[in-house]
C-alpha cells in the first residue's frame, strides 16, 4: 500500500538540490514523471544532505538526450543517462523492470515501464526504495521505507533470498548499510545473507574491494566486519582476517583479547582515514596466526608477523586488485609496525630515514591506534612525534656531500662495494658522525687502502642483526 508522506523542500535549497530541480521541471514540461530516487530520498528523511541525486523517470533514454543540452550516455543500454546540469551531474534512470538474474550481478532481460512501484520492488532495501517528488513535495514509499528508518532496521523489498541472488553484492551492501547507519538487520535478511554469503565468489575482485573500501572508509567500520564475521562473510572475502578471531594474545601485551578484537579497536579508533591507514589497519597483525607460538617461559611471541604480515597483505591485496601504489604503502606500513618499539635506540641515521620515508605520516597514525588498542604505551610513538617536529618542515635526510663521481676518482669501481660505501657514508653523516665533504672523502680514502675494501668482502658499516620485542 503507497505511503504519501508530505516533506518540504530544504529551504534554502543547496546547488545541487536546485540543479535537480531544474532536471525534474524539464522532465515534467514533456509530460514525464521525475523524483530523487533511494538513497536522496532516504538521506533527506534522516535530516541529511544528499551527497549525490539520482532522478528516476518514465522518459526514454534517446528522449532524455534529446532534452537536454549536456548529456552522457554510457549506461543507455541499461536505461541510464548522466545529465550535466549547473555543473553538477545526475544519473537519471528511466523507470525499469529486471527479470533473470543469471550470473548474480545484472539482469537478462529489462523492461521500461512507467509505474514507479513496479521499478521500486527491484531495489535492494527497503530504506533504498523511497521516491521524493519535489514539486509536490511528496515521499513516495511503496515498501515500508519510512518506518523502517524510523525503527532502525535494515530489509531487503520482498523475499531476501531472491534480492540477493539478483546481485551477490548485495550480502555485501547490506553489511556496509546495517553499520553505517546503525541500523538492525531485519532476521530474515540476516539469514539469507548467511546462507548466500558462498556465492560472493562469484563476484569480482573489484566489486568486493570497492565495497569494502567503502566499509573501511565509512562510519563504523569495526560494526561492518563484526558482522561479517558473524554471518560467514568474512571468510569468504577475507578468510586471512576471519581468522584471527580465536588467536590469543599475552594480556600484559594485549588486554584487549584476541588479534581480532585488537583489529576490531583499532578499526573503531580510526580517524579520516586514508585507503593506505584503513587497509594497513585491518592488515598490520594478519601474519599472527601463522607465528603463533608458546615459548619455554610459557609466553605467546609471534616473532617476524610483521614480516609474514607485510607479505600475505601484498598477496590480500594483489588478489583484490588494488593499485600497485596502495599495496607498496601497505606492505611498507604493515613490515616496519613494530620499530616504533625501538625508537630509543635507533641511530640517529635510521630514525631520520624512517621519517624520510613518503609512508611516514600513515606509519605515524598506525602506530598510535595501534598503542592506543592494546597496551596504551605511546613513548615510540611520542619520541618520534618529537623528532618528526624538531626538524621544523626541513627534510629528514639532506643531501649527501659526496657522489658516486666523487668515490670513482678516488679509485673505486662502480659496483655493490661502491653503493655500500655510499650507504656507509650516509649513515655517517645523518649521524653527525662525519659533518662535510672533506671528512667523507678521507673517511673514504682511508677505506680504500684497507684490504677488506680491496678485496670487495666488505659489509654495511654498523649493520645490525636482527632485532625482536613485544607482540
């Protein structure tokens, strides 16, 4: 049964409100019908903005185009036309039914129609499925749309098993909706997202990694993967992160619980997160359960997870089809994690190196959730922050007095001996060890008559071996 539910337009209106306006005008002036479509005329009973407006009406795609000025055509042969208006752009969907959904994403067969309800029991969710009419400023709700946004509960329009085997990324949709909003899971929506959640393999890895973007970088995050968790989908997406629940921690270390409880804190403490902070957060301790281990003192150590962590999150990443920047940071982010335990005694040369690095800012905020999640010990975290600002906007690591040129006419060969003196050379002088061009190139004359450097057996001055501390 039609709910028509009188809601003023916002007074004043944003520009983008009244540059859809105008779209709907001309859709009307040639007799078509026009509303704001799902999510407009949802944000807009919740007393929000819209961030986009998307127009459903009984006009024809060719039709659509021939109305107006500035048009996009690129989904036309699903009924979808882009209208440029005032600077801003509206897809606008002609009014459709969808009939055999074959390979869970996209329809057969769809049929233009021009009874709005008939393209409303299509949707996904029921939140998703209400119409606003701003001319006669009227909500249109054929599904019970408005009370659920007012009881708080997530359903899918009609049978919950059929909406998502139209579209498995619906299973998806609904976990993001439910955390983003707050809102309940109708229970048998929750259900059919269990029983489904088998099929998201079929999806791509693009649309999965999209929509779980979308999670990471949304309000609540933890929520969403919480409730992946619990409904199965998180092993079928990510089994990598489903399994850390159940990986015990040391309590003075961790006690919060479990690898997957700690993630889950530091999902919640996220603040404007970037792509490279959100994955690097949900990644950082995802080599844990295969260094899992009791040592003779009775102790849990997961010694080199960073190391373990930073590969299988470049093949988590790999497998999702993230762009190859994202996944460089993020391997960086999730294998050094762990420094900021030593900061104390880092050299002058690799803590500046370290800052140096274009990853720092996010290694920086990672490490502070991450302290922030557990224990709460921020010295690394603080001592960096002290370095980081004493250097007052000047770079970490200044250029280097002396070249490759300078050590070849000083009789060395281009080669690994040369590069390792350069490296040498550097730390020296990041240290403060060696101070100008003159004292490089004598520490490096010196090096040359020594018969380790002659002979080419020679190692990175100071190289340290491996270092490990708390989990």
């Amino acid at each position: 049964m039609a709910l028509k539910l009188k809601f003023a337009r916002p007074e004043p209106p944003s520009p983008m409100f009244s540059a859809a306006l105008k779209v709907t005008e001309r859709l009307r002036q040639h007799g078509e019908k026009a509303f704001f479509a799902g999510g407009a005329a949802r944000d807009m009973l919740l007393g929000k903005t819209p961030h986009d407006i998307d127009i459903a009406t009984s006009a024809l795609p060719g039709e659509i185009a021939s109305w107006f000025d500035h048009t996009c055509a690129i989904g036309a042969s699903f009924g979808v036309v882009t209208i440029l208006q005032d600077g801003f752009s509206f897809e606008t969907a002609t009014l459709r039914e969808e009939r055999d959904y074959l390979d869970g994403r996209r329809p057969e067969q769809v049929f233009y129609t021009d009874d709005e309800q008939k393209d409303v029991a299509r949707r996904d969710f029921t939140i998703n499925g209400l119409l606003y009419d701003p001319l006669e400023e009227e909500m249109l709700d054929f599904v019970g749309g408005v009370e659920d946004l007012h009881r708080g509960i997530l359903r899918t329009i009609g049978d919950p098993g059929r909406r998502f085997s139209e579209d498995y990324l619906r299973i998806l949709r609904a976990a993001r909706f439910s955390a983003r909003f707050g809102f309940e899971l109708e229970e048998q929506t929750q259900r059919a997202m269990t029983q489904f959640a088998p099929n998201l393999i079929r999806l791509s890895a693009e649309r999965i990694r999209d929509e779980l973007e979308k999670m990471l970088l949304g309000p609540r995050p933890a929520e969403a993967f919480r409730l992946m968790q619990r409904t199965g989908i998180l092993r079928i997406v990510l089994p990598e992160v489903a399994a850390l629940e159940g990986v015990e921690q040391q309590p003075e270390h961790h006690p919060e619980g479990d690898v997957f409880i700690h993630t889950m804190r530091m999902l919640e403490r996220m603040c404007h997160p970037t792509k490279e902070l959100a994955w690097s957060v949900l990644l950082h301790d995802v080599g844990k359960k295969a260094t899992f281990a009791v040592g003779r003192d009775g102790k849990i150590h997961f010694y080199g997870h960073e190391k373990t962590g930073a590969e299988m999150s470049v093949a988590i990443l790999k497998r999702l089809k993230c762009p190859a920047a994202l996944i460089s940071a993020v391997e960086r982010c999730v294998a050094g994690h762990m420094r900021f335990a030593f900061v104390d005694r880092m050299k002058r040369s690799t803590w500046l190196k370290m800052i140096a690095a274009p990853t720092f800012p996010t290694e920086m905020e990672l490490n502070r959730i991450d302290c922030a999640s557990c224990h709460g010990k921020m010295d690394g975290y603080l001592q960096m922050l002290d370095r980081w600002t004493a250097l007052e906007n000047r770079p970490a690591v200044p250029p280097l007095p002396v070249n490759g040129n300078d050590l070849i006419r000083l009789g060395f060969r281009p080669g690994v001996e040369l590069g390792l003196l350069l490296g040498e050379l550097r730390d020296l002088f990041l240290d403060g060890t060696l101070t100008n061009r003159e004292a490089l190139l004598e520490y490096a004359r010196e090096q040359r008559t020594k018969p380790e450097r002659r002979s080419g057996t020679a190692g990175r001055a100071g190289k340290s071996g491996k270092t490990s501390g708390p989990s």
